[in-house]
C-alpha cells in the first residue's frame, strides 16, 4: 500500500483544467473546494461525501487555498468577471428568439 504525501494530492498540469491548482486524479479543483467550504458552508466530510474524495484531499486542498489564498481569489475574481462579460455581451438563445417573436 503506498502512502499519498500533502505534495502528492495537490497537483498542477497544464493541460487539465487550465493548469488550476486540483485534487490529483481529479478534475475538481482547489478553488471549487474553497468556495464550496468557505462560501456555501459545506463541511468536510460533505465535500468528501458528495464527491468521493478522501478528507485528506479536501484537507490538502484547504492548506493550499490558504497558503496562496491571494492569488486563487484574484482568479475566482477573474473568472467572474469574465462570465459576467459573456452574459452581458452574448444574448442566450432563448432571448434572441423571444427578441425575433417581438419583432
């Protein structure tokens, strides 16, 4: 049986989920986890149920999101941001033929 270290769960790769920071063997990132813990209120073993992971993954992900907690939440930032652009900038489809009916 081997044994999985805090450096061996948390991993970076370019190509997965935008080089996010992530559980390794996952696709759910340490953002995901963070707002999931600090901004909806789910506990650990929620997180840990919900998903499948073990606590210690959600535990090391923690430690990471408070280890580079400016840099993560300047890019939950950023991506909202953006999201709010293409809402703003690109009508749903729904809109634009409820804007054609009207025509």
């Amino acid at each position: 049986m081997s044994i999985k270290t805090l450096d061996q769960r948390i991993v970076q790769t370019p190509d997965v989920c935008g080089g996010t920071p992530r559980i390794a063997g996952h696709r759910i990132t340490v953002p995901n986890i963070a707002l999931w813990h600090d901004r909806l209120g789910w506990s650990v073993d929620e997180i840990a149920g919900e998903y499948d992971l073990e606590l210690a993954d959600i535990y090391a992900a923690l430690a990471y999101y408070f280890a580079h907690r400016e840099e993560i939440d300047a890019s939950i930032r950023d991506e909202r941001a953006f999201v709010d652009e293409l809402k703003r900038t690109t009508p749903s489809k729904l809109q634009r033929k409820l804007q054609e009916t009207e025509q």
